[in-house]
C-alpha cells in the first residue's frame, strides 16, 4: 500500500498534555490498535496523530489483507508528557472517523483482569496460574470459575478466589448468568476456558463477543468425543496437536489465534500420546491468552490478524 498524505477529509485534530507532575518519571506507555477499509493516508495520519500530540512511537505493525480489503495496525507508542488514556481517546476519535476505524488505546501496562474457567483436567488451570504469578502474562487473574471442587486447593494456593458454580441442564441459564454477574462485578476482560468441559450457550457468545478464549487437541473433526488422544493413537497419528480460538456459536469454529504441534513416532504410547497432548494444549493457550492480554490479536471475519 502506498502512503500519501490524507487530503479533504484530514481531521483536525490536536491535544493539550496534562501538566506532567513534579518530579518527572517514566514516559506512560500505550497500545493503539485498530482495523478500517484500507485506503491511501492511513498510517500517515496515526503517525502525524501521535507526533502533533507529543508522542513516540516505540513499535508499529501492520497489515493490508487483500482478501477482504481491510487494513489493520498495532501502534505501541510512549508520550512525552503524561497524556491521560482518556484524553488520547477523545482526541483520536477524530481519526477515527475519518477513517471508519474501529479502534482502541490501552495502557500498556495495565494487566488484563480475566476469569479461567476450568472442570477436571487441571494442565492448563495450572500453567496458567504459575505464568501469571511469575509474571510471564501480563494479566490478573481475578478467580477461577469451576463446575466441579477438585482444584480448590490449587487456585487457593496462589491466592487466586475459586467459584464453584455447579452446572446440570436445567441449571445452565442460572450458572451462566452467575458467572456474567461475576465478570462484571470483577471488571474481567476475558474469559479463558482452560480445559472447562461444558458447551457454552450462544447467548453468553453474544454477550462476551471476541472474550472468550477455548483450547482443544487439534484431532477435530476426526476423533470426536471421549479419550481423543487413544482413538489417535488407534490410527497412528504423527502429528500431535492443540488450537486456541475464540468462542462462537459454532462450537469449535471460532476464529483461530494459535496453534501448536509436536512429531511423534510409532513407538509412542497412548499414556504419551496424552501427556504430550497437555503440553502442547497449554503451550498453545498461554500464547493465545498472551496476545490477547497484549492486545495482539485483531479479528479479521472468521480469522484473526496477529501482531506476535
């Protein structure tokens, strides 16, 4: 795409910084992202946009897909002056309209406040609790949400509140609302299902659109239902592997975010078929929930764009 400045429709826009405080400190760091049709003078007007508002940019990427004629754009940028997120936002929106944005600014150091949601398997619940609290995802875990009591002691350890929110077919409305209740009430984000083994209705789908985040072995469609990694083993797999994606109303057929695989050989076991299988699943998880939380992934239709 050839870059050349806006002309008519060129927005004017400008900022005035808050007064920076007495002292000085680290310049605040922020996360621009944002998709729109793609068009001459878009990356011309972020960038003049960020410097007419006393800011530097630290990292951009970006990407024109042909396919469906859309552009979409990662800005990771400090401010010179302590600009406030919501002064960012107020003055950006008109770039935005200008150019039929959907866009937002984060602060990039804020950590995302999200749910894990988890039934008996208890790999991925695990991985995930001790990344966070060494502080490789950048992310709060507000609680842990489970259908069933066997990693309480767990999620206490790491001082993390456990939910227990039974689910039977005629409760499932009841617990689904409970959990939206806890989600709001927890200012939560995102809702990671790490290994949580019950169907999510497609009005919680709607309601928590591109927040829900699910992890299966990679098996699907072939080897549906019970002991996946055995019925694997039955047909001498050679590939082993696990996909993140979002959750939709298509059960399993949300818009992919990563994936991971490993080789293995005939001489492997069902047991290490398994074993194998869980590293891979929370491999592919921990990155997805990683982008995500660092506002990487963009949804692009049925697909995602990822700035990794």
């Amino acid at each position: 795409m050839t870059e050349q400045p806006p002309q008519a429709d060129t927005p004017d826009y400008a900022v005035v910084p808050d007064t920076a405080p007495e002292g000085g400190g680290a310049d605040p760091e922020y996360v621009l992202t944002l998709s729109c049709p793609d068009k001459q003078g878009i990356v011309h007007a972020v960038s003049s946009y960020l410097f007419m508002t006393g800011c530097n940019i630290v990292d951009s990427q970006q990407f024109g897909d042909n396919d469906t004629g859309l552009f979409f754009m990662r800005v990771h940028f400090s401010a010179e002056n302590v600009v406030t997120a919501e002064r960012l936002r107020a003055s950006f929106a008109a770039v935005g309209s200008a150019y039929h944005m959907d866009w937002r600014i984060h602060p990039s150091q804020e950590r995302m406040r999200i749910i894990l949601m988890v039934s008996k398997f208890g790999h991925c619940l695990n991985d995930l609790l001790f990344r966070a609290s060494i502080g490789a995802l950048p992310v709060e875990i507000a609680a842990v949400v489970s259908n069933h009591t066997d990693f309480r002691e767990l999620v206490g350890s790491y001082g993390v509140p456990f939910h227990h929110i039974p689910v039977t077919r005629d409760t499932k409305a009841a617990a689904e609302a409970e959990l939206l209740t806890l989600v709001e009430k927890e200012g939560v984000e995102l809702v990671v299902l790490a290994r949580y083994m019950q169907v999510i209705s497609d009005d919680l789908c709607n309601k928590l659109p591109g927040r829900i985040i699910n992890i299966h072995h990679s098996f699907l469609p072939s080897f549906k239902g019970a002991k996946p990694y055995h019925q694997a083993h039955d047909r001498g797999v050679k590939l082993i592997g696990a996909t993140a994606h979002y959750v939709t109303a298509a059960l399993d057929e949300g818009p992919i975010i990563e994936q991971e695989v490993e080789r293995v050989g005939h001489q492997v076991t069902p047991a290490q078929l398994v074993a194998i299988g869980r590293d891979v699943e929370c491999q592919a998880l921990a990155r997805a929930v990683k982008w995500h939380s660092e506002h990487r992934v963009l949804l692009n239709g049925r697909r995602t764009v990822v700035f990794a």
